[in-house]
C-alpha cells in the first residue's frame, strides 16, 4: 500500500486532480455553469467508484487501510500530510 508521494496528503489523488481539471476548464472557459454541470455528474459517480474501491482495500489490508483512511482525507488535502 503506497503512502508516500500525493498519497500522504489524499487517498485518491487522481481523483482529486480530475476535479481539479473540471474547476480549471471551468476558469479557463469563464463557463460556471457548465463547470458546475460537469461537476455534479462527476461526483456521485467518484463517490461510488471511491467506496468501492475502499472496500476493496479494506478487504486486501485491513487494519493497516483502516488507518490511513482515518488519518488521510479522501479528495481534498485539509490537513498535512500523514507520516
């Protein structure tokens, strides 16, 4: 199980960075709507792929996943990294 490199400051890094580019295209385009459309698409579905996929790893680590999960947000890195 990596925890080093993004994964110290978030669980799904990638996920997080295809929010990220939503939000830029967004910017770029100055298109809020469509930004916030694409959005709320988005989200529910990584909200489904993110618990399956925490399953998975709970299943294949256990004790040791259930931890980094407590001590590392999922998307937005809010607190430093873990150690």
């Amino acid at each position: 199980m990596v925890k080093e490199g993004p994964f110290r400051w978030v669980r799904h890094p990638a996920y997080t960075s295809m929010i990220l580019e939503i939000v830029s295209i967004a910017l770029i385009l100055e298109s809020w709507w469509m930004g916030l459309a694409a959005l709320a698409a988005l989200l529910p579905a990584l909200a489904l792929r993110i618990r399956i996929e925490e399953k998975a790893l709970i299943e294949k680590f256990g004790e040791s996943y259930l931890e980094f999960k407590r001590t590392t947000p999922a998307l937005i890195p809010y607190k430093g990294p873990c150690a």
